[in-house]
C-alpha cells in the first residue's frame, strides 16, 4: 500500500508540474488540461488513427442508435430546396447525406433551387474517408476549423454539428462562430453526448463506456487509448443545462433541448437572433 500510495503521489505531482508548466490557457484533452495550443494537435492525432473505421466503430459501440440519434437530428433541422447549410465537424458525410437527401426530396415535390451543404472538417483524414464513400452533388467538401470557418457572415439558413463539439479547444468560440455565418433567424443544430437523467442509467453508462468501449477501440480499430479519448470527452463535456445556457450566450434564442436514450445523447436547436 505504502508504495502504492508513494506512486500515486509521484503521478499527481507530475501532473501538477505539466499544468505548472504551460506557457498559455489549459484546455481539456480527456481528463487531463493540456495546453490549449496543443489541443488541436492531439485530437487531430486521435481521429487521424480513427478514421478509417469510424463509421464501423459508431455502430458497434451505439448498437446502432446513433443512426437513429442522427436521423432525428437531422429530421429537425429540416433543409430546405436553395439553402446553405453548414455540418461543421462533419466527418465522414454522415449528416451532410441525409441534409442533402432530404433537401432534394422536398425539391422534388414543390421546386426550388438545389441546396447546398457544406462539410467542414478540422482533419484532412476524416474529410478523406468522408469523400472515398462517395458524395451527394449537394455536398461540398472543406477542411477547416470550427472556431475560423472558411465562410462569409450571414451565408447560411442553417448550422448543424454532430458528436464535434465535445472536441473543439474554444466550444463558446464555435457557437459565435456558428452564430457569425448564421443568417437572423437561421437554425443552430447539436447534436452530442451528454449526461443520462436518472442516476441508474448514468452508473450503468459509465460501466458501459469505460469497460466496454475502450475494449472494442483496440480489437476493432486497434487503437485503445483514442476511444479511451473520446470516452473521457464526453464525461468533461458540459450538461444539458449548462450547454443550453452557453447557445444563448453566443446570440441564439429559442434554445431547445430534447434527450435521446435518457440523456445519453441530447440535441439542442437556437435561432440565431
């Protein structure tokens, strides 16, 4: 025990002398602050190992679901025929399909122009395996960063994020951001982890998530420690109330949260003002 407890000091003073030793602002990277300029860095690192099975490692850690969480999503953002619509931290397409289709769909009953989506991505490697799924001739593919979008002010009818958010070094940057390019008026969609409502489920999802998921990183996308990432994120990531109250504070009204799964998901709508 004795060393055991001497190791545990010798890890936590270490700790405490890499946050000494930032020369800049901490951010959260998991459970450990890093410096925020490094951020990016390390979390450009876990999606460059993950992207090639991305999409197959959703699937089986959601059982699924997540499609269902998405569609939903996706169902309340509504595009329409000639909008802009942004799925920033759009990954490998996922939502920007579904906009696109939907959007041709409502087309094709009453008219209108095309709309336009725009898939921008922090990673070159996730924008690659987005683009080798093929694209919808809606979608238009950018590399670039949440917090600096490659877009004017006001050019778009709606903004929709993901399971991204959770991963930005600035979250109170990209909400201005998404509000900045956003017309008056225009629709705030996001979609994230978020925290189970009733104490059970949150006991019964972090067994799941720290046990299991890890697990099925390292012997299906072979890599544990990135899935061990994305666990920690989403513990770190504000609750439904406290994110609802960060939209309103970037200019959005009209904040809206529904839970999906009893909170383990939630989507949150604005209104640009």
């Amino acid at each position: 025990m004795r060393g055991a407890a001497r190791q545990g000091a010798l890890e936590a003073g270490a700790a405490r002398a890499k946050t000494q030793a930032m020369t800049g602002p901490a951010a959260p990277f998991g459970f450990r602050d890093v410096d925020a300029s490094e951020k990016p860095r390390l979390v450009r690192g876990v999606f460059d190992r993950v992207a090639r099975r991305y999409d197959l490692m959703n699937d089986l850690m959601s059982g699924g679901v997540h499609r269902l969480w998405k569609d939903a999503a996706a169902a309340r953002l509504n595009p329409q025929p000639g909008e802009t619509i942004v799925d920033c931290a759009g990954g490998t397409g996922d939502m920007a399909r579904r906009f696109a289709r939907m959007a041709r769909r409502a087309q094709l009953r009453r008219g209108g122009a095309d709309a336009r989506v725009v898939v921008v991505d922090y990673n070159a490697e996730m924008v690659a395996a987005g683009r080798a799924k093929g694209s919808e001739p809606e979608i238009a593919w950018a590399v670039g960063d949440a917090q600096r979008l490659p877009l004017p002010d006001a050019s778009a009818e709606a903004y929709a994020i993901a399971f991204g958010i959770r991963n930005v070094t600035d979250i109170p940057a990209a909400l201005r951001e998404a509000r900045r390019v956003l017309k008056p008026g225009g629709r705030f969609c996001c979609l994230e982890f978020s925290r189970p409502i009733t104490e059970g489920l949150q006991k019964a999802y972090d067994a799941y998530s720290f046990k299991v998921i890890p697990q099925i990183g390292a012997r299906v996308g072979g890599d544990r420690d990135a899935y061990q990432y994305l666990v920690e994120s989403i513990r770190r990531f504000p609750d439904q109330r406290r994110f609802a109250a960060m939209i309103a504070e970037a200019g959005f009204a009209r904040v809206d949260v529904t839970n999906f799964t009893g909170g383990v998901a939630a989507l949150h709508i604005g209104r640009a003002i």
